[in-house]
C-alpha cells in the first residue's frame, strides 16, 4: 500500500459529477487544515487538492459534531494557511468521492484502541483530527477523536464507479476495497465515500 503524503489530487478523487452544491468557506473555518488539528500543523491546502474537511467550528462548545461537512472542489489564495483564503466545497449530500481513510475505530486517551479489519458498504465515516491520522487524511471511522471530543459524521462507504459487478462495458468489475481484510494495526486505505450531511443530526 502506498501511505498517503497529502491530500487527494487531480482527478482520482472524482467519482460523482452530481448532486454539486458549492458554497464559498475562508480557509480559517476549515479542519482538519493548516494548524487546525489535534496533531498541530496538517497538510496546507492548495489548488488541485481534494480533502472532505468540516466547516466551522473544532471545539464541541463551537458545535463540532454537527458542522457542515464536504469535500474541497477549489482554492483561490495565497497558501500558507492565510486565514481570509477562499475555499470552495461542495456539500451536497449523495456526493460520492475517493478519500483516504483511517482504521482506527476508537482511542484509549492518546492511543488508537481498537480498529476496523473488515469494513462493510454504508459504513459510517468521521472527519478527525486526531494525532495518529498521517498526512493527507481527514477520515476515520472513529465517533469520537483521542481527545474524546464527538467528530462530525462525514458520510458512508460507498462503491467506486469499477466496483459494482457489471457495472463497466464488458461487465468488468474492480477487486473490491470491501473484500480485503485490514490489519488489527493503523492502516489507511482508499474508499469511496458518499457525503451524507443528514446523518450528523443523530450524533
């Protein structure tokens, strides 16, 4: 497997052209970006990067488990993490995207405790900005980061576009992520993700 060094680029990503609804964010109330992460500095955005971020605020005084949720389509501005840069992320729920995401399942205090070895379709996904989450990924499956704090639900597993049986011309079909089997370690793998906004109002 190839780790992750930075955030999904150029067209990998892309798996659904629809529903797309954009909305423009300062690069300040995005997370896990820049310094906004348990683990200190993250990666930077920058034009032709992808991650699926939380919009608004990382403490749950700020209301973090339910913030707004979607994956970054463009950046217009300086880099460097300045704060008024404009970032523009769709939203719309049923977006499918491929994102990098982490094992881990639960933390005892600082530690990952207990992680996912045979994900299943639907499967729910957090943004989480623990420490142990490399570079380039924004997902886990944790409820809740090492620190304890809830993290808003990002959406589900979902099929890639060569994943489902018959679904190419020739009735070709993908080895699946879901018939692999991680290790009872950190590991991160690639997935499709649907976005689903809806799911955070039961947290």
């Amino acid at each position: 497997m190839t780790m992750p060094t930075t955030f999904q680029e150029g067209t990998n990503w892309q798996q659904s052209s629809e529903p797309f609804l954009a909305v423009d964010v300062q690069e300040q109330d995005c997370w896990p970006v820049d310094t906004r992460s348990e683990s200190g500095a993250k990666d930077q955005l920058a034009p032709g990067l992808h991650p699926v971020v939380a919009i608004g605020g990382v403490t749950a005084a700020d209301g973090r488990p339910l913030n707004k949720v979607g994956v970054v389509v463009s950046y217009a501005g300086a880099g460097g993490g300045v704060a008024t840069d404009r970032v523009e992320i769709n939203i719309a729920e049923g977006t499918i995207v491929r994102q990098w995401v982490s094992n881990i399942k639960t933390y005892a205090g600082e530690a990952p405790a207990t992680f996912e070895s045979t994900p299943v379709l639907g499967q729910p996904v957090y943004v989480d900005d623990s420490a142990d989450l490399s570079a380039g990924v924004t997902l886990s499956f944790s409820a809740l980061n090492h620190a304890g704090t809830k993290n808003p639900m990002a959406g589900v597993l979902w099929y890639c576009q060569d994943e489902i049986a018959d679904g190419l011309a020739g009735g070709g079909r993908a080895t699946s992520t879901f018939d692999l089997a991680l290790p009872e370690t950190i590991y991160e793998q690639e997935y499709c993700i649907m976005l689903c906004q809806t799911a955070q109002e039961v947290l």
